[in-house]
C-alpha cells in the first residue's frame, strides 16, 4: 500500500513539474504496489509494521525512478520488469541488513546473533550486500554472453515490421480472424512486405556469413603458408637457389637459340652470296 502511494503521488509531482498538470497515474500506481510487494518478500517474516511501511514506499519511489531512467538511456523494457524486479529485489534485500528485528530473527535462527543494522552492528547488512553483488556477478557473467550472441544474431528483438503486422504472423504463420474482418487487403499487403523483407534480411545474413567464413579462410591459410615457410626455411632456400639455376638454364636456352638463330641467319647469307657468285 505505501508503493502504491509513493508511486502515484511521486507520478503527480513529477508531472505537474514537466507539463503543468497533476496527473495521477493508475498504472504506475499498481506498478509501485507490485514493487513494494517484491522488496518486502525477502524480510516479511523478520521486519516491523513501520519497517515494511517504509520499505514499500522507497520501493514506489525507486520504481518510478528506474522507470523513468530506462527511458532515458533508452532501455527498451516495455513491462517495467528492470526497476520493479531488479532494483526492487536489490533494495528488498538491503532492506533486511537494515530492518530485521532480533526477536523474529531468533525466531528461526536460534544461534543469530547479528540482526539489522538498526538494532546490531552491521554484519548482516555486509552479508546482504555481498549476496546482492555475488548475485547481480553470477547472472551478469552467465547472461550477458547469451544476449550478446542472440544480439548478434539478430533474434534479441522483433523486427519493426513485424511489430507493426503483428508477431501472429512471425510465429505462427497467419493473422488472427478478429483483423482480418476490418481491413483485409491492409493485412494481407503488410504480410507480403513482412515476408519480403524478412527474406532480405537473411540474404543478407546469409552473405555476411559466407563473407567471414572466407576471410577466415585465407587468414588461415595464409598463416599456414608463412609458418610452412619459416620452418623450411634452408628448403626455401634451396629452392630458390635451384629457381635461380633454372633461370640460368632458360637464359643459357635463350643464348643457344640466338645463336642458332644467328647460324640460320648466317646460313641464309652465305647462301646468297653463293647465289649471287654463281650469277
């Protein structure tokens, strides 16, 4: 109930700051309830009426506040799921190092003998906080690659197009009955442009592909060349020196044909001086 009120009143303020008018927001209402909800799961057993009362309503204003801060920095979380789960989760936990009364914590935990830092030192509030960081670390490291490869491979997010023709028509085949009844020819012309652009679009992924693999083809294959090369590096040589001796055979070949050639050449004119003699 405090998220609840948090929310909408900071929804209005916020508001009336930006466009003069008091708005009171049912939806970031409900969405501060289901924050509050989610922060207070983690101590509800070990928390004070007046703790939860103020867990619920920082929950409200750290809600509207990520909200709005994934529109900023232009996060697309269509449901809220970031500053209502995430941050609330993290605060909800938080939360318990601050709040937890000693009389329900030894309720369950006989031994404990740390609570809140609001009754005791602040071990358990160090605890908390190294199981928040352990935690965000372990789904980042596991989740990040993940999306990273769905990113890359173009399946993150729906295309444009198809949130426009409707993902009916992506995931199943075919557009729901109720749109086809008031502008079928509409429908059936966004279809055939889904389709056209989505068979582009992997043409295009298909080539960029073929386009990699080869140059990772000849990147391999001219590593491999220069590393044959280094280690047959006195055979290298050898062959080039015998390239070298068969250059001179083709230029000795060339002098023996010119030579040839001259002694044809010199055939002809002592024939024709024979020739002429006898004239």
């Amino acid at each position: 109930a405090s998220g609840t009120i948090s929310a909408l009143l900071a929804k209005a303020w916020f508001a009336e700051r930006e466009t003069g008018e008091t708005i009171f927001s049912l939806t970031d209402a409900l969405m501060g309830c289901l924050s509050g909800l989610v922060s207070i799961t983690g101590g509800c057993a070990y928390m004070e009426s007046w703790a939860s009362i103020v867990v619920g309503f920082v929950s409200g204003l750290l809600y509207l506040t990520g909200s709005r801060l994934m529109v900023r920095i232009g996060i697309d979380d269509a449901v809220d799921a970031i500053p209502c789960h995430m941050i609330g989760g993290i605060w909800g936990s938080i939360a318990v190092g601050l709040f937890a009364a000693p009389t329900y914590l030894s309720a369950s935990h006989v031994q404990a003998g740390y609570a809140g830092l609001f009754y005791s030192n602040g071990n358990l509030l160090a605890s908390q906080l190294m199981g928040t960081v352990f935690v965000v670390g372990w789904v980042s490291v596991l989740m990040v690659p993940f999306f990273a490869i769905l990113h890359y491979l173009g399946w993150l997010r729906a295309d444009s197009l198809e949130e426009i023709v409707g993902l009916d028509v992506s995931y199943h085949g075919g557009i729901h009955q109720g749109d086809t009844d008031h502008n079928d020819s509409t429908n059936h012309d966004e279809e055939r442009q889904y389709y056209e652009r989505r068979e582009l679009q992997r043409s295009k992924q298909r080539n960029k592909v073929r386009r990699r693999l080869l140059m990772m083809d000849l990147s391999i294959s001219g590593r491999n060349a220069v590393s044959a090369f280094d280690n047959n590096g006195d055979g290298g040589s050898r062959r080039f020196s015998g390239n070298s001796g068969s250059a001179g055979d083709e230029e000795n070949v060339a002098e023996s044909s010119g030579g040839d050639s001259r002694r044809r050449s010199s055939g002809c004119v002592s024939a024709e001086d024979v020739s002429r003699d006898n004239v």
